[in-house]
C-alpha cells in the first residue's frame, strides 16, 4: 500500500527560493536608502535637538 507524501508528514515547499528572492528585492531598496540617507538624518535630528533646548534661552 502506497502512501501519500502529505499524509506522511514530508510537506513539500516548492517555491521558497521566489519567496526568498521576493523578500530581498522588497528590503534591500529599504535599507539602501536607509545606509545613504542616514548621515543627514542623523544631523537633522541633531539640530532639531539642539533647537527644542535652546530655544527658552534665545
């Protein structure tokens, strides 16, 4: 009597590396920007920062 692979417990992912591929060209743009963009966001915050202290002092 032969078994069936799904009744058997072995499960079958055809497809994984799409779903790999999919998750990696959806974050890489992300992070991407993230990596160029941090510098000056960083200074951004920074002067933002220094202007909400300062400002009682003006």
């Amino acid at each position: 009597m032969r078994r069936n692979r799904l009744s058997s417990g072995v499960h079958s992912r055809t497809g994984a590396t799409l779903d790999y591929m999919l998750v990696i060209a959806a974050t890489l743009p992300v992070v991407l920007v993230c990596v160029t963009m941090g510098k000056r966001i960083m200074q951004l915050v920074w002067e933002m920062l220094c202007v909400q202290v300062s400002w009682p002092f003006l």
